[in-house]
C-alpha cells in the first residue's frame, strides 16, 4: 500500500503524523486547520455508518452476500439500498467535500501574505532570543587571551512560521542558532606579523534554547526519539528529528568591531520552508559553560564532538526566562587563504584590485540577507550602530561562488562601556533605514556611494546615509536603481530613505511594517529572479 493509499484509508491517521507534512497543513491551511481537521473526521464518521447501514465488514465484503443468503435476505436488503436511509449521510459527504475544497483553495491563495503577516511577530521573538544569546556569551566569555575572540551570529530566513495557535515557547523550540567563534591557536606566536587567519582558528557552534527541567528527557541514544505529533488544540506536542549541520566555511581576521561576513547561499532558495528541526534528548545533564574559551580548548583536544550531542549550557543571566542554551559543536574550521575575506567596500570599489563582479541574481540574494539582518536584529547588541559596507564581509570561495551566509561580528570579552544598558545608544529607526537604502543602492549599482557620488560632486566623504540626505543626490540615484533594478528592489530602496514607518519600531508592528514595506519587496523579486532563470 502506497503512502497516498494509508493516507486516503485513514484520515488524520498515523500517515499524516509525520511531522514534516504536518507542518505543511498547518502552514497552508493557517487557522482554518482545527475546521479542516473536524471536516475530514466528520466525514470519515459518515463513511463509517453508512458502512454499518450496508453491513459491510473489515474485509469491504457486504456480510450478508453468502451462498444461499441473498434470497432470504431479500427484503432486507430492499431496505438497505433504500435511498432515503442514506441522504443525511450523504449530504454530510457532500458538504464536506465542498467544505474541503472551499478551505483549501482560499488557504492557497491566502499563504504569501499570511507568512508575512506573521513575520512582525517572529522577528519580536528572534530580536529577544538574540539579545539574551549576546547576554549568554558576554558572561562566559570573559578570558584575558591575548586576543579577543570574534564571534558572528549567522543571519537566517526563520526556519518556522508564527501560525495562529502556537504559543511563543512553541516557537522558540524550534529556532536554532549558529555561530563561528574564533580563538588564538595555542602555537601562536603572539607575533604581530603574523596574519589573524594564521593565527587564528574558528569553531562553528550550534546554540538552541535548553529543553525546561521539568520536561527533560535523558536516553541512553540520540536515536531514540519520538515522532509522535497530537493534533488536539489543548495539548499541542510535536517532536521533531535532529539534522547535522556541517557546513564547508572559511573563516579568517576581521576589520571592524562589528562586521557581516557573507558568503554564497544556497543555489535555489526556498523562502520560509526550511525543516523545521528541535534538539534530541540529552543522553547526560549538560553541565553548565562558564568559561566558554577554555571549554573550547578541551574540546578541541579531546576531539570532535558528535554533531547531535549536547556538550553544555551557557546561560544569560541578567534574564530570567528562556535565556539558558544548549551548545552543540560542529568542529573547527581550516581557513584555506590567508586572508579569505573581502568588505563590501573591496568588492565594489573601482580602486580595488579585489573588486569583484556580481551577477543580478547575487545582488537581490546579497540585498534580501542584509534587509534581513537590519530587521531581525534591530534594537540588539548586534547591531549597536547602523551598518554600511565596512561592516560587510563576502567570502572568497575557491569556486569563485561569491556569496552564501550573513553573520554578524562582535569582539568579546565586550568592554565595559558597551556592556551597560544605559549607556547603550541603539540607532534610531531613521539612521538605519538611510544605512540600508545606501547599501541596497552601493549594492546595485556596482560602487561604493562615495565613488557613485563624492568624488563627482566634490563632497566629503560621510556616512553612507548621510550623502542621502541632499535631494538632488538621491534623486540622479534613484533614478538609475529604477533602471537597473525591478519594481520591488526599487520600491524597497525609495521606502528606506523616504518611507514613515510604524512608530514603534522595535515592537510586532513595526517589525511587520518593515518587512511587508521593505524586505517583501526584496523578497518577491529574489524569487521571480529564481523562477524565471535570470542572472
């Protein structure tokens, strides 16, 4: 019996359990799926009286069909194949059908804007669950190495939508979080000469919210895990099977206190269906991490850690709730270049030797992940000041494959004065607009704006956003970003430097506000890029 079959033979049975296709009901079918469920059931209730009526048994053989039976049971069955003792029943099949196809044609049309609708709310989650895992860090990496370690938070489309019904714990079970942590080799020579990707050595590292104590589980096997999921309202409990993550980065030194390393993405993307994974049971109690540099260096003497195994805790503790982490080690990374990096600012600038030509679909992809980063991250320590292209850094991959992952960079042990919430300055909403209308600009146009404008006009080099400010400036760029770029890059770049927006800016909201105004628009013509083959 195929999959198709079971699943035709025993609605909402154990053939719709699996946890990726249910997921995939729920998304499509949004807050109408508790409707949709009680449709299919109430019909499989129809079938099974009329079953009952028809005195058809488990085999699907009519029980009163034997030999010299049909007869004597004549009048009976006269009575069975009676119409009239079937029409309620067969109205309920009929209705429900309708039912059925009126929900799901109405869900289908409804999703694009309904996974939007909901990202206001997933990014108030991912803004602070970020600030806690920068609290986390900050507290267990306080060593006094001779150098700071850098660490880069990965920018990722959320892996899981906010459906209506799920509470925000649900959620947050199942985002994860990866980082790149570099430390100074024991062998290094402390030379200043010596490059930072000589030197230097990066561990990749997996941070997921720790399971609460009540509801632990301890085996003696990864493997073991359950995939049962209940689809009652009241007693939501999904479980979902663990995924390796080793990915083939390279990292080396960095440039700036705060910098974005970006590297090439997949090559097809698919926006907003990522598997959506949790951590297996622990097979031990995680042992808190409270010097995460000296927990690093054993690790990497006692050899590699099994992907899925939790080898400790780090927690933040200037939080309360939800602020304890899981850490899982993906090993350490082998730079390959001694200086594998290039800024934006490389990249594009006609004076560099570096400079690198990106193709039309690598400019949406590059444009989408930072519009990302500003929103996902706004408001944190992440992002202490608006970002411009000496904070971006592109990988050089030896396919010539220019971009792939987003990360942002922090040093740690964090200095005192950056460390007090008080004295903490975020960027107002209208700076970091202007920043990213200026990298959306410098990004398509192929320059650095002090090149596409400065030097011309004889200006001072300032902030990228502050060269937005003169109207007849952003008036010749704007005209040639309508050029070059689609309807949606276009809308996206006159919104960031012209576009009011939701006063509360860091709130649901304004988070909503941003992406449906600005990172939607980059979104739609990264995926009609993708569709339509264009490069």
């Amino acid at each position: 019996m195929t999959r198709m079959e079971e699943m035709i033979n025993d609605p909402f049975g154990e053939a719709w359990r699996e946890e990726t296709l249910y997921n995939q009901i729920r998304l499509r079918l949004w807050s109408s799926h508790k409707v949709f469920e009680d449709t299919v059931v109430d019909m499989k209730e129809a079938v099974q009286e009329i079953q009952e009526k028809l005195k058809i048994g488990k085999d699907g053989k009519a029980q009163w069909v034997k030999d010299g039976m049909v007869k004597k049971e004549l009048a009976r069955v006269s009575f069975i194949f009676n119409r009239a003792n079937y029409q309620e029943l067969l109205a309920r099949l009929r209705d429900g059908i309708s039912n059925l196809e009126s929900l799901t044609r109405s869900n289908t049309e409804l999703e694009p804007e309904r996974r939007r609708r909901s990202h206001g709310r997933l990014c108030k989650i991912i803004r602070r669950i970020s600030e806690n895992v920068f609290g986390a860090l900050r507290s267990t990496i306080t060593c006094s190495c001779a150098r700071t370690h850098d660490v880069g938070l990965q920018i990722l489309a959320p892996s899981t939508t906010a459906i209506p019904g799920d509470r925000d714990e649900e959620i947050l079970k199942k985002l994860q979080f990866r980082l790149v942590i570099s430390q100074q080799k024991a062998t290094d020579s402390q030379d200043e000469g010596v490059s930072l990707a000589e030197s230097r050595q990066w561990h990749e590292v997996v941070l997921r919210p720790a399971i609460p104590a009540e509801k632990k589980c301890f085996t003696g096997s990864t493997s073991a895990i359950s995939k049962g999921v209940s689809f009652s309202d009241d007693k939501k409990k999904v479980r979902f099977s663990s995924t390796s993550f080793k990915s083939n980065m390279v990292y080396g030194e960095r440039a700036g206190t705060q910098s974005v390393v970006l590297e090439s993405t997949m090559s097809s993307l698919s926006l907003g269906m990522a598997s959506v994974q949790s951590a297996p049971a622990y097979e031990v109690e995680p042992r808190a991490i409270t010097d995460f540099c000296s927990h690093l260096r054993r690790s990497e003497k006692t050899g590699k850690w099994p992907i899925d195994k939790c080898c400790g805790q780090i927690t933040d503790p200037t939080v309360k709730q939800s602020s304890t982490y899981d850490v899982y080690h993906r090993g350490s990374l082998d730079t390959k270049l001694n200086w594998p990096f290039l800024s934006l600012k490389e990249v594009l600038s006609t004076e560099s030797h570096l400079r690198v030509r990106l193709l039309y679909k690598e400019k949406l992809r590059l444009a989408w992940l930072m519009a990302l980063a500003l929103l996902q991250l706004e408001g944190t320590r992440w992002i202490s000041s608006p970002p411009t292209h000496n904070d971006i850094f592109i990988h050089r991959l030896e396919d010539g494959s220019p971009i792939r992952d987003v990360f942002l960079l922090h040093h740690f042990p964090v200095a005192p004065k950056h460390t007090s919430d008080v004295n903490r300055i975020m960027p107002d909403q209208k700076s970091a607009m202007l920043s990213l209308g200026a990298l959306l600009i410098e990004v398509m146009l192929g320059q650095p704006i002090h090149e596409l404008v400065a030097a011309k006009e004889g200006k001072t080099v300032l902030h990228p956003g502050e060269l937005l400010s003169d109207e007849d400036t952003t008036r010749r760029l704007l005209d040639r970003i309508n050029m070059q770029a689609g309807d949606g890059y276009a809308g996206a770049v006159r919104r960031c430097i012209h576009g009011s927006f939701c006063e509360d800016s860091h709130g649901e909201d304004g988070a909503q506000d941003t992406y449906a105004r600005i990172v939607g628009l980059l979104e739609d013509d990264l995926k009609f890029s993708n569709s339509s083959g264009t490069y």
